[in-house]
C-alpha cells in the first residue's frame, strides 16, 4: 500500500495514477454527493475532462458554496496536481448561474491554465451528472451503451471522455493526497423546511454519529419535536412535530423516529442534509419556496465532540471492507479499522472517533468515545495548519 502521509504540491504531483488511486481506495474516499459510488475506480483510466460538480441542485444546501470559500487554496493545489497525474486536458467548475457571486474568487485563476468555469441554468436536475454534462459541454451521455460482452448498461460520463466528482468528494482527494488523511468525517447542513423551523446550520461530524446527537446539538427537543418519538406529549400541546429526511426536499430518504431514537439513524458518508419536514406535509409541494440563509458560523466541527459513532464498512455499491479490529479494542481516532476487500468495489475504513470497540457486525464497526485525545480537541481547520 502507498503510505498515507503529508506531501507537499511537487511531491504528489510525482505520484503516478496507479498510486493516486491506490491511495483514494484506501483513504475511503466514496462519491459523497449521491450513490457513494467508490472514487478510485473513476480514475482508473485516462480521460481528458474532469468536470467539479458544484451545482447543488436541492433547495436550501449550502455545502458545495461554503467548502469553496473556505477551501479555495485547497482546491486550486487540487486541481493543479490532478492535471499532471491524470494528464487532464480540462478542469472545469460547473456552477449554477445563480451562484456566480459564491464563486468570484476563483475568476482571478481561471487564465491560468489549470482549469474554467462553466455556469449552467438553474434548473433542477436531481444532480444528474449527465445534465450537468449537457449544459456545461457539447457533449451527450448516452441513455445506454454496449459492454464489450454485447450487453447493455446505462450511460455515464466516461463515456463520453468526463470525470464528474462533486465538490465534498475532491475535498477529500485533496486531504487523502497532500495530508495523509482518510475519510472520517462529512459535511453537511441542518435545516427546517419552512424558516420558521430552525436557522440553518453547518457541521462537519464523524462518519457514522447517530442523528440523534446532531438533532439534539441542534437544539431539537427529541421527545417533543420528533414526529413518533414519544408518546409523553399530551393531545392538547400545540408544539410542532417534524419528520427527519436525510437529504433535501426532492431527494431523500425519510428517517424512522424510533432508529433515530434509538441511535441507529447515522451520519451516512453520502449524507449533505438533514432536512426538518412539519408532520404530514409532502416536501415536494413546498420545494419551490424553501429559502435558508448561509449559517453565521461557517461549517462547525464536531469532531472529539460525539459520543459514539457507528462507523459503516459498506454503503451503496460498495463490497463490505474487512475488520481489522474486534469487541473491546481501544482504537485511536483515524486509525484503520477495515482493510478494502479484495473482490468488488471496497475501502478503508477508518475510526471517526477515539474510544472502544463495542459492536463489529453486520457491516458495522460501533465506538464509544472514551476521551477526547489531542487530535479530536482541534478544529479541522488547525490540523490542516498542522500539515501546510
């Protein structure tokens, strides 16, 4: 295995593609915008344009703008170095229309060489990636395409010569190959579908903390505002009960109350929002009007700041990785607790929080925090201070 370390711009810009990747594989990196789709396999071959999906489709998410304006610097080094390991012709950013003041910054760079910018309609399109190709090039993915055995499969992006990776997903390419360090955290927003609910908020959390801690350090009163979460609150209390969907108002997957009461509802790696949805009402009808504001206070960690996590060796396509610890082990925040496996789409897998093995089963590695070490006590803007 590559070794997984700090490296300055010339040292990874040295790294061939075949380590590149190798490193993504075992840094668990996943497509952290949709499916969570393995990442390492996307640049296994050479093709001519990568394309930065930052169009954040769904109303009311904030993430893809915030990341840019923090991670700026991060990203152009990304960009730079991606062009000479994978031989890119093209680097672009495709951002909405819209969004065009979130991402000023970057016009200063474009006639550098490195990559441009693309502005695309502000049409949703449940963050297609073949409509993000239509828009931003000249091209069309194919609705389907023939394997070499004459069968067929849907089209996708490299068919036709492009990368599309969302902006959290490059995010984490650049701290696998210029920090040496793994996936073990997402970012992500807060907010009620209606403003009234909660102002919006931002975090970046440990892979795997129930939603239950986030809704409660979200100020959320579990047993009073969860739809089904409690039988305490009497027919004539007036306080407003909500359902919880991970995801946004057009895509999501709707949580059940007693998973998020008994702690089993977890941050997942593709997770971008927690979305607030009133009891009974449909988010689709509502989609149109929801209007959040940025959070004052930027992305805010929690890292070293949960006290549990149920970390996931699978997810979406992936083929479950293989524990590397057991029940009762004392394991180091991000140290490797899974290796990938050897057959399928697999990744590392690594500990989101210092503390003790509880559980390892069904395709689940379970830690309670037992202290905070030096590591979890700084932000994640520090460590990186740590590195540059």
């Amino acid at each position: 295995m590559v070794e997984m370390r700090e490296r300055s711009l010339e040292e990874v810009k040295a790294l061939s593609r075949e380590e590149a990747v190798e490193i993504m594989q075992h840094a668990g990196i996943v497509g952290a915008g949709g499916g969570g789709f393995p990442t390492y396999f996307k640049y296994k071959r050479p093709l001519p344009h990568l394309i930065v999906n930052a169009t954040e489709s769904e109303p009311g998410y904030w993430g893809d703008k915030l990341l840019h304006k923090v991670y700026l610097k991060e990203f152009l080094q990304l960009f730079e170095a991606m062009k000479e390991i994978f031989e890119f012709e093209q680097i672009s950013l495709g951002v909405h229309e819209k969004d065009r003041e979130w991402y000023a910054e970057y016009e200063d760079y474009v006639d550098e060489g490195i990559y441009d910018i693309r502005y695309v309609p502000d049409t949703y399109a449940l963050g297609e990636e073949k409509t993000l190709v239509k828009h931003a090039t000249d091209k069309r993915v194919p609705l389907f395409t023939n394997n070499p055995d004459g069968t067929r499969r849907p089209g996708m992006p490299p068919d036709v010569g492009i990368v599309v990776n969302n902006s959290e997903t490059l995010l984490n390419v650049y701290r696998a190959l210029f920090l040496g360090r793994p996936v073990t955290t997402v970012f992500f927003t807060v907010f009620g579908m209606e403003e009234h609910i909660m102002e919006l908020k931002a975090y970046e959390a440990p892979v795997g903390t129930p939603v239950r801690e986030i809704l409660e350090i979200s100020g959320i009163d579990l047993e009073r505002q969860i739809a089904g979460a409690s039988n305490v609150v009497g027919e004539d209390d007036s306080t407003e009960r909500y359902v919880v969907a991970d995801g946004g108002p057009y895509i999501n997957d709707i949580l059940d109350s007693r998973d998020i009461m008994s702690g089993e509802a977890c941050i997942r790696r593709t997770t971008n929002s927690l979305l607030l949805i009133p009891e009974g009402r449909q988010t689709k009808e509502y989609a149109r009007h929801i209007k959040t504001k940025p959070p004052k206070d930027g992305f805010v960690s929690l890292v070293g700041k949960v006290s549990e996590v149920r970390v996931p060796l699978a997810g979406g396509p992936l083929t479950p990785g293989t524990p590397l610890v057991s029940e009762g082990d004392e394991v180091a925040y991000e140290q490797k607790i899974a290796e990938p496996a050897e057959r399928g789409f697999s990744i590392g897998v690594w500990a989101s929080l210092a503390g003790r093995v509880t559980s390892v089963g069904g395709g689940i590695i379970s830690i309670s925090g037992t202290a905070r070490d030096e590591e979890q006590e700084r932000s994640p803007a520090e460590l990186q201070e740590q590195y540059a």
